[in-house]
C-alpha cells in the first residue's frame, strides 16, 4: 500500500453527544464512526499523508490487522481516502444530457388572480378578467408533451397553477376529464395537483376536488396580522378572515388526500413557531411549509440577513418540537424537517435542486415552456413551444450548466448533494442569471443540514420504525 490521503469534501463529522456520524456527503449517507473508524479519520486529518508504517505504529496490538484493512478499504470505496496522486473524485462528472423524463407538467390556467399580494413574483400577473386565460388545446399539446419525453412512466402528475387556478376552472375540469380518460387506457396513472389561495372555494368545488383526489395545498401566512400584511384582496383588504373559513371548510369536508399549506415568510414576517402552531394546531393543516424569501424581485420584502438567522433558529426549534414528536412515534407535520428527514433516509443525491426542466416542465397561457411555475411569464428564454416541441438543445445546455460544479463554490461544499446550488428562481431574481447558484445563506442552510443530521441519528437510534411508518409510505404516495 502506498500513501493514502484523505479527500475532505467528501465527508463531515457530525457529533451526537458520544458518538460521531460521518456524513458522506456524494450519497448523502450517514454512518457512526466505530473507535477504528474515528482513529483513522483523525489521523488523517492531522497527517494530511498516511503510510503503512504510519498505520501500523498507530493500530499494532490495539485493533486487528484484518479489521484496519476492512475499515480503510470501507473508506476507500467511499472515496474518502485515496491513494496519493490518484485523482480525488469529489464530484460526478457530469454527462451530456439528452433526455427528459417528464412526468409533471405545470399548467398555468390564467395569469390573473383576485389577489394582490404585495410579495408576489410573478411578472405578468394581473386581474382574473383581464389575464390570459390558457385555452384546452394548448392544455392538451402540454400532456401530450410530456407523454411524447416520457411514454413509459407509471405515474404523472398535472398540476394547476395561476395566477390563481381557479378563475379557469373550466379549463381544469375539462383537463381532469381528458386525462383520466386518455390514462385509463395506458398502464399508467395521473394524479391533480393545485395550490390556491382558496377565496373562491366552495363546497361543491371542494366536493368534485375530493371526488378526483386533487392534492391541494393552501396559500396562508400565519394568523391574521401577519397574514394580512401581505396577502391583500385587489381593493386592498386583508383577507385572513375569508381565507380561514374556506380553509376550515375544506379541512372539515375533504378526506382524499392530505391538505397543506404554504406559507411565504418575508420581511418582517419571521417566527415561524408562532405560524406553525396557528395553522397546525389550531386550523388543522395535515402540513405546513415554509417558503423564505431571500431574492425577490422587490428587495423591501426581501428577508434581511439578520433575518434569516433568527428564521432558521425558529426552524430549528420548531425541528426539536419535530424531533420529540418522532420519538414518540408520531408525525408532526412540519413539511421543511419532513423533507430534510426524507433526503438523508432515502440518501439523495441531488444533482439539481429540484426537478425543473428534467422532471418538470411548466407551460404558460400561450404553450411557451418554462422551467417551472415561477418563470412563466418572466426574462427567462423559453425552452421551446408545446405546438412545435421542446428545444433540447437549449435545455440541455441550461441543465449541463448547473451541473457542473467547477469553480463554483459547490464543488466542495458539504451539502452540496442536497442543496445542489439551491433555487433556479431564485438566482434568476438575485443575479440575472438562473445558471449561477445561490450564495447568500450558504452557512444558515448547512447549519440547517447539521441540525437534521443529529435529530436522524437520534430518530434511528431511539425510534427506527418512524421512516417504515410515516416517510416511506408519504414517498410512495
């Protein structure tokens, strides 16, 4: 054997009060570090170069040849350690890209909404009367799309976004009617997806979403005073008050799926415990998510940095009531932990923050094809119409650009399998450019990994069978 080194991006040591979890940052996978395995990772860490001597005088007589071998060659197939002047693989090359699985299609129903949130992002937003509203042929080329990319998927997902959906709720039922029967005849399944700010709800609507087992997620910022700051009826008047009746009514009559909600925390709007427990507790949301805006188009709702920290202190503390609850073999539905918990369980390794523009692809009012929801309608290039088709070549190169991490500050960040660079939107309003990833809370978000790593450790060791009951099933569903 000749010298090894070690390859420092690929881990992070995470202590659990007495024992150490080695994050293995390619695969996103956790490991407890045995006496043998913590002695090797600190002697290479002060060493930088190790030789078989070097490993002898340190391990003779204290552990057994075969278990030092055993573990340095665990190490190096985990491509921690490597031998010296071998190439330190940190990331996955990335490979031309020429195919795009689609299995979600985001249709955006109307650019109006009768809503006039102060916060909102998207560019050609106006009222219900005046918005374009997407006719059903251009509905259709966009299913036909997507089952055109990707024909032998068991599982697709439309989803119905606006402006606010429902003010072409003519469009989604006759959408709703083409695809369960154009997919009753294909050994495959379609599902509905809907976010709304739920001011146009009613029961008879309700009743048909439920009858078509929509999933539905609800647009609400906390309790009324934080709630009514930003999300503002057209005239100008808060709209907690109409927006909680809707939500209970939903809440009391719908039993298809789980119904969540999303909330927009902006300046000002910070403690997330106090949102949380509202809309949990006392509305009875199944989950609730929480969406920081850090780079929107107009800075004054932008979170200041001061901000931020205190939002992910209360995201932690809100993780420890999440924590406390899996232990005790119940699921608090706190969607931010749920997801954080998911990706270390399943070990992802994202390549891409989300699946935009490889999975997903969101059509606008006119076909044109976007990335995801939040482009529709703003700067950013279309990737092609759904009359003529998607511009791969176009999308290839966008995909292949976030990919490569060279010379970016993700090549060797240690969440960066998790991260991936973080939002597309969110580079496009803070840089001009959705190419370039996200930088500017960097340090809150691998604090935040940290924090989730320990609380899986605890989760593992105390109450393994959570994951069997309450984070595979969700996935599967």
């Amino acid at each position: 054997m000749g010298s090894l080194t070690l390859v420092k991006p690929n881990l992070h040591l995470v202590d659990v009060e007495e024992r150490r979890m080695l994050f293995h940052v390619p695969t996103s996978s956790l490991f407890e570090l045995d006496d043998l395995g913590r002695e090797l990772i600190e002697l290479f860490t002060s060493e930088g170069e190790v030789s078989a001597p070097q490993i002898r005088e340190r391990f003779d007589g204290r552990f057994s040849a075969g278990d030092v071998v055993d573990t340095l060659d665990e190490l190096k197939t985990l491509k921690i350690v490597v031998e010296k002047g071998a190439r330190e693989q940190i990331n996955i090359d990335p490979k031309p890209v020429d195919q795009f699985p689609l299995t979600t299609i985001v249709l955006n129903t109307n650019t109006g909404c009768n809503l006039s949130c102060t916060y909102c992002y998207k560019e050609d937003l106006t009222t219900p009367s005046e918005g374009d509203k997407m006719s059903f042929e251009t509905a259709v080329q966009s299913i036909e799309m997507m089952l055109k990319e990707s024909p032998d998927q068991r599982q697709y997902n439309v989803v119905f976004f606006g402006g606010e959906p429902l003010t072409n709720m003519p469009l989604i039922r006759n959408v709703v009617a083409y695809c369960e029967e154009l997919f009753s005849t294909r050994e495959a399944e379609v599902s509905f997806t809907m976010t709304t700010n739920a001011t146009m709800l009613n029961e008879k609507l309700v009743d048909w979403f439920n009858e078509h087992r929509f999933g539905l997620t609800i647009s609400m910022d906390g309790p009324k005073a934080m709630h009514d700051k930003n999300r503002i009826s057209v005239g100008g008047q808060g709209t907690y008050d109409v927006v909680k009746r809707k939500a209970q009514m939903v809440l009391a009559r719908y039993n298809a799926r789980p119904v969540g909600c999303r909330v927009t925390l902006t300046r000002g709007i910070t403690d997330v415990e106090a949102i949380f427990d509202h809309l949990y507790h006392d509305l009875g949301f199944a989950e609730v998510g929480f969406g920081p805006v850090t780079s929107g188009d107009i800075s004054s709702f932008n979170l200041t940095g001061e901000e931020m920290v205190e939002v992910f202190a209360g995201m932690k503390r809100l993780g420890q009531k999440y924590l406390d609850a899996a232990l005790e073999g119940k699921n608090l539905g706190y969607g931010n932990m749920h997801m954080l918990m998911t990706d270390i369980h399943e070990g992802n390794k994202k390549q891409l923050p989300c699946g935009a523009g490889v999975g997903l692809l969101a059509v606008d009012t006119k076909g044109g094809i976007n990335l995801c929801h939040r482009f529709t309608g703003s700067d950013q290039p279309l990737f092609g119409d759904v009359s003529e088709g998607l511009d791969k070549p176009a999308l290839a190169e966008f995909v292949e650009t976030r990919l490569d991490r060279t010379d970016t500050g993700c090549e060797t960040c240690r969440i960066r399998n998790i991260c991936s660079g973080g939002c597309y939107h969110e580079s496009y309003a803070k840089y001009g450019d959705a190419t370039v990833p996200s930088y500017h809370y960097c340090d809150l978000l691998r604090d935040w990994v940290d924090f989730g790593v320990r609380a899986y450790t605890h989760i593992m060791l105390e109450n393994p069978g959570f994951f069997d009951a309450h984070v595979t099933p969700r996935r599967g569903a």
